[in-house]
C-alpha cells in the first residue's frame, strides 16, 4: 500500500546509466541542474516546479512507467512567478527549459490556479519549451492591453506536459 | 461546415501504440487522447450545447472527462456527458462573460479552436 508520507527522498529514481541506456539524451539531472544564482539568462519569468507535486511523476517528471514503454512524454505542475512583469500584446514569453524543469519542448500548458484571468497558452511552432506564450484575458474575454500590471505579483500555477 | 474534431498530431505518438490506453500492459481499458475541437465559419450555438462526436476518434465508445487546455473561445465551456457517456452524443456547452450560456444561434463559437484531454474507453 502507497503511504502518502512517504519521504520524496525515498522515492525510487533512475541512476544515470539507467537514463543514458533506456532514453539516450536524457535531460540534465536534477541534481546538476543550474540555480538562479548563477547568471543563465532565461526569457520571460522564473518558472519553478511545484513542491507539493514534485515527486508525483518521479524525479524525471515521466508520466507513465518507462520499463514497459517506449513513452518519453512528460508532465510537470509549475508556478510562474510573475513577480513585476507587465503584459505584453500576445502573451508572457514562458521559459520552460529553466531551472529544474528542464523540458525541452512543451505542447500543452493549462493555467489551473493563481489567477482569476482567463488564460490560453500558445506553443510554438514547433513546441520549443523556451518559446511559448501564455495570453491572458479579461474578465470579458479581451486580452489585456500592453503593459498592463494586472499579472504583476502573481504565482500562476499551470500543467504542462511535453518532454 | 461542421464542427471537427481531430486527433492532435503532435500527441499521437506519445501513447507507445495506437490504443491510446493510459495503462499498457494493464487490464485497464481506459484511453486517452489530446484532441482539437475546431468549430467552422458557418456553425451557430445550439441552446444546451453543441454534439460532439468523439467516436471519429480511434473509436472511443465512451468519454468520461474533457479536459478543456487550449481554450481559444477564452470564456467559459463546460462538457456535458451523454447518457452512459456515450461518445458520439455529448455536448460543450458555452458561456458568455456574465456566465449566461449562449444564445440559440450565436455565432460566437465560429471559428474557434479548443484543445482537450479526453478520457474515456
């Protein structure tokens, strides 16, 4: 039986030769991951995963077993932190390939808390993780115009998956 | 022109085969699929919901939950299962921003592009 308090930690995970045999270029580790700290400069802004979803998908973010197929997709809950940015007509430039994220390309995004706004990401053309927009709307479905700061200070929460 | 719906090509390799099963390798019979709905130039609002037909989809019998991700009518939509959840009979239904459904014959859905998770069998 699954105890929901079990440790994150303790939680089984792939070792590197485990991901290098079964997913050829797999992403980064976790653990080699860069930090905001160091000076990798990313488009729109800071995206972190979700702690209280963190270790729903394994470490790896994999959404079904690996071992019993050849599945690569991916699937992560993150917060947009939108901190002081204003809109820009067209949407929020959102950066996935980021910190522990990682993805490198992202088909679907759906905003599912933090905000009140009516939302609709737009991937890109070819589902590049680091160059789709999230476009927000008003209360009567207009998007909202050029610098507004109605995102400002917002933690958006989204689902995403890609790989 | 009809409303279409259509299996999104960038997801339909994602499931390891063609049944769309969320399981493999399970006793599980459940599927899933990302799909997208595009409503034509010509289609007008029916009152309690537009039909779509998911059985145009590798032959889903059954959808329990639409998943609305993309939503390109912006404002509201909620999806009305059909009885048994049949497939072919069940309905999106529109909202306007003062949360009222839509009028019979509104032409505001024209055009639009919605982008769902459908599960079902």
């Amino acid at each position: 039986m699954v105890n929901p308090n079990q440790p994150i930690s303790d939680a089984p995970s792939f070792t590197d030769s485990d991901k290098a045999t079964k997913h050829g270029n797999f992403p980064t580790p976790l653990s080699d991951a860069p930090s905001f700290s160091e000076s990798i400069s990313f488009l729109g802004p800071p995206i972190t995963v979700d702690a209280t979803f963190a270790h729903l998908n394994g470490r790896d973010f994999f959404i079904q077993g690996v071992d019993s197929t050849p599945n690569r997709e991916r699937g992560a809950i993150c917060t947009i932190s939108m901190g002081s940015t204003v809109y820009s007509t067209g949407g929020v430039p959102v950066d996935f390939t980021q910190s522990l994220i990682k993805f490198r390309t992202v088909y679907l995004c759906k905003v599912i808390g933090g905000t009140k706004l009516y939302s609709l990401y737009v991937p890109d053309a070819n589902n590049d993780a680091d160059e789709g927009e999230l476009k927000f709307f008003d209360s009567a479905g207009a998007e909202l115009p050029q610098g507004s700061t109605l995102l400002q200070n917002l933690n958006v929460q989204c689902y995403i998956r890609g790989n | 022109m009809a409303i279409t719906i259509a299996l999104d090509a960038t997801f339909t390799h994602l499931m390891g085969d063609r049944s769309l099963k969320t399981k493999q390798n399970s006793t599980s019979r459940e599927r899933e699929a990302v799909v997208t709905i595009t409503v034509g130039a010509g289609d007008t609002y029916t009152t309690n919901g537009v039909t779509l037909d998911f059985t145009q989809i590798r032959l889903f019998s059954q959808v329990y939950l639409v998943n609305v991700c993309h939503n390109g009518y912006v404002l509201p939509v909620q999806y009305i299962p059909a009885a048994g959840n049949a497939a072919a009979t069940g309905k999106m239904k529109f909202f306007d921003s003062s949360g009222a459904e839509l009028g019979n014959g509104s032409a505001a859905i024209q055009n639009k592009v919605i982008k769902c998770i459908i599960r079902g069998i």
